[in-house]
C-alpha cells in the first residue's frame, strides 16, 4: 500500500497547491482520471452457513483480487451497488459500480461485490416466494456477507464498507449494530469493520423533509421506496412517525441507521464518510440526518465527515456510483476526486 499512499499523497498536496493559488487545474484536468473497469468474475455462492434458508442456497457474492505486487491476505471491501432495495440489476454492474470496484482492487483491496435478498417486486433466484426479502432481511444478509468474507484465506480480518444508494442504508446499519440476528454475529464481529462510506444511503426513514432541489415526484418515489422495503402502503406512502419523534413502533424507524444510533447500537463504532449532492434522488437531509446522530451520541469529535456536493439533479454525477468519479465541490470537500479521497479514508484505517 506504501506506493499507493505516496502517489496519493503527492496528487492531493500539488491540488491543495494549485487550489490556493486560484489554479484551475486540477478540478479541469486530472482530479478523476478514468482508471478504468473491473472484468466481471464469476458469482461465487456463500457456504451453506452462510444461507438465509437451510434448504437451498440463495446469496451470492463476485470477487475481486488485487494485481501484484499486492498479496494475499488483503484488507476487504465489500461493496454494495445501488439496487434501492428491489433490483436486481446490480449482479452485473453499471460502469460507475464497475469503476468503483476496479479503483478499490487496485489499491489493494480484496472486494467482494455482494448481494441480499430483495423486496416486492425483486427476487434473487433462489429466494423463496414466500420470502419478501424487507427489513431486517437485508441487513441480515450483509451480515452474513461480512461473516463469510472473515472467513475467507484471503481476508486479513479488517472490513471495509462501501454502499451506495440502498447499499448505503445497509453497510451504516451493519457498522453500527451488534445485535446476534444471526449465527456468528455479534459485537466482536462487528468491530472487524474498520470503516463505513454510505454514498447518497437512506438514513432516517421518517424525515420526508423535501429540499426543495428535486422534483416533487422523485421525493414521492423515495418514500415509496422506503415503504415498501419496511412492508407500509406506497400507494399513497404512508409515515408511521411523520414528526419524527423516534417511536419504536413505526416501521420506518426500526430499519433506520440513524434511529439504531441511540436504539442498541455499538459504543464502539467505525469511522464514516457520508456523501450526497443537492439534486440527489435520495434527498440530501438524509445525510444531515446521520451525521447529527452520529455527532449528538458519539460527540464532536467523532470521526465522520458529511459532504453535500453541488450536482444538480439530473446531473450525470447526482447520486452514489455516479460521483465516484466526480470532483468533490462540497464546501469541505477539497476539490478532489471522491474515489481518491474514499480510497485515502479507508487507507488510513488499514
């Protein structure tokens, strides 16, 4: 990894440079080069005690391997592509989530790009019909991702998350949730995940709070969404908790990262980098949301930072994946390229 930081290292302090002397250059000419994608490896099928179901076999996971001089046994990222709870697309991959895999896997990171079962109207193949794959069965199955990836020879034993979208909601609820859901889980497996990065994740599931810089429709569809991945009406949605006051009885709020914050999360959690940008699907307040959570029950000196780009929505950099090779024009984001500034996170957590 030591050639990996320098490189980083010097790119990041000639772009702090130029950026103080009011040159453009770096936001115009190499801030997110164009590395390249990852050749898409065969699925891999988790061990049977790594399965939902006794009965049959039903998640799946592709593999990564970092490129020499790089060797095994390797920090691991598992990677989780935007599905938004319901789709199944991602087993394949949009350049983007290919980009990101690639970037990870040549920084010396073994990845595994994972699956969980899927809400109405998605299904894995071997999901059962009866099995409508909402919470908590998601994060149920990042679990057991994160377990057979600790089990793996390659792994050196520290986890990485990286969820984008959906994925976001999943990799913070697993980083910060001990809770023996199932076989294997509990908080000494937990504490192997050494840093979390939720690109544009739902957190508060009952903060409709509408921003005001993306269409009245799409704020609509993401509280649909969210509906339908805790089992509520969608058609009109329906807010158990509308003023958000935390009741443990609505079930927005049971699968919600930022209420299990004060609701039996770790006292020991990693350290996190949220991202969103002002025209994000998932309305921006969600990271808002996080990190006051966060910072009101960890304190302030907590390490987690927040970014809200400015990408406007339609934009071809608007959510997860599709700034992961975007510049980071956050307030705090210090114009450089989001890829590199996760990477350099997760290395400085190795």
């Amino acid at each position: 990894m030591k050639t990996h930081l320098a490189t980083s290292a010097i790119h990041l302090t000639i772009c702090a440079t130029a950026l103080l002397l009011s040159n453009g250059w770096c936001l115009a000419q190499d801030s997110c080069p164009d590395d390249g994608t990852v050749e898409m490896t065969p699925q891999e099928t988790l061990g049977s005690m790594y399965q939902p179901y006794e009965d049959r076999n039903v998640l799946q996971r592709r593999r990564f391997v970092p490129p020499p001089p790089y060797a095994s046994k390797y920090p691991t990222v598992l990677m989780l592509p935007a599905d938004v709870y319901k789709l199944e697309y991602a087993d394949n991959g949009d350049t983007s989530e290919k980009e990101a895999s690639y970037d990870l896997q040549q920084a010396g990171f073994l990845v595994f790009q994972v699956e969980h079962r899927l809400a109405p109207p998605g299904a894995l193949e071997y999901q059962l019909p009866t099995d409508y794959g909402r919470a908590p069965e998601q994060t149920d199955d990042l679990k057991r991702q994160i377990l057979a990836a600790l089990a793996d020879p390659d792994c050196n034993g520290n986890i990485y998350l990286v969820g984008g979208s959906a994925g976001g909601t999943l990799v913070l609820w697993c980083a910060l949730d001990p809770a023996s859901t199932v076989s294997g889980w509990d908080e000494t497996a937990r504490s192997h995940i050494k840093a979390v990065v939720s690109l544009s994740g739902p957190t508060q599931f009952c903060d409709w709070t509408d921003p005001g810089t993306i269409p009245p429709p799409k704020v609509a569809e993401f509280e649909s969404d969210l509906g339908n991945y805790v089992g509520l009406p969608t058609s009109p949605p329906v807010n158990c908790d509308p003023d958000c006051t935390g009741s443990a009885t609505c079930a927005l709020n049971l699968a919600s990262p930022a209420w299990l914050v004060t609701h039996g999360a770790t006292s020991y959690p990693p350290p996190f980098r949220l991202y969103a940008t002002t025209g994000d699907p998932v309305p921006n307040p969600q990271a808002a949301d996080m990190y006051i959570a966060l910072t009101t029950q960890y304190g302030t000196t907590f390490d987690v930072q927040m970014y809200i780009m400015n990408y406007p929505y339609g934009d071809s950099h608007d959510h997860a994946y599709k700034y992961w090779h975007a510049t980071n024009n956050a307030s705090n984001g210090g114009g450089v390229c989001v890829s590199s500034q996760v990477i350099s996170f997760l290395n400085g957590h190795l």
